[in-house]
C-alpha cells in the first residue's frame, strides 16, 4: 500500500492552474507507482464550499479515486479552525483506491489532539484484505 503526504497551495483562483497541475502529478505519480493500494492523505485545502472542492471532486470521478473522508464521516465533520474568529471548514481528506477505500474502517477527526488549526484524522485499514497482499512476503513478528 502506498500513502502519499500532500501539502497543496491555498485556494484562490489565482491558484487553480497550479491546483490542476498538482492533480496531474498525483495522477502520474499514481501510474508510476503501479501501486492499486494508493491512499492520497493530508491538506488539499479543497472543500465542499471552494472552488478546489469542485476540482477535487472531478479529479476522483475522472480517475476512480474515492474521497474516503467524505463518505465514512459525519456531514458536519472539519478538519480545519480558523485563529482569526473560529470558522470551520473540511479541506484535509483521504483520497483513495478503491481496494483502500473498502479497507477502511474506524475514521475519525481527532478533536483532542490540537497541534495546529488542522484537526488530525486517524483511520484504521484492514491491510489483509487489500488486493495482491502477498502474507509469505512478512517476516514472522511484524
């Protein structure tokens, strides 16, 4: 299984181009892994709201990726706190294979623990029942 960090730029319009040049180089980067266990985690700042969202959203359908935050929590889950009067908004997603998507389970924003204006999101991936999981590759004890 594959789990690749991402940190895209803030989102504005006068950002898109970048934004979509981003999209394709997760796409590339997904064929060059030749990985079907992929997993795309961390701050796209892309929510429901903005424009990226509508991006984001388009990136998945067009490549067959799942935003697996969205369809295991809450509605009304975020994963980000403004300092400057508290708004709210959802922009730290899960982007997944299929195969990972169907291994999740237990998601949950990790309300807690604050080391930032991000809210951590912890989930729990039944890595045995990924695709092409080859158990005599493990060594015993791992």
């Amino acid at each position: 299984m594959c789990l690749i960090n991402v940190h895209l730029t803030d989102c504005s319009r006068d950002n898109t181009d970048e934004i979509l040049a981003y999209l394709v180089k997760l796409r590339q980067l997904y064929e060059e892994l030749q990985c079907r266990n992929i997993c795309f985690v961390g701050d796209f700042n892309a929510g429901a709201t903005n424009t990226f969202g509508g991006l984001l959203e388009n990136f998945c359908m067009e490549n067959d990726f799942i935003i697996s935050d969205y369809a295991l929590l809450p509605q009304d889950t975020f994963t980000y706190i403004s300092d400057a009067h508290n708004p709210t908004s959802w922009i730290d997603h899960f982007v997944s294979s299929s195969s990972v998507h169907q291994a999740m389970f237990n998601m949950e924003v990790l309300t807690e623990c604050i080391i930032s204006d991000h809210r951590d999101v912890a989930v729990r991936i039944q890595c045995s029942n990924l695709p092409e999981f080859d158990e005599e590759v493990m060594e015993p004890g791992l």
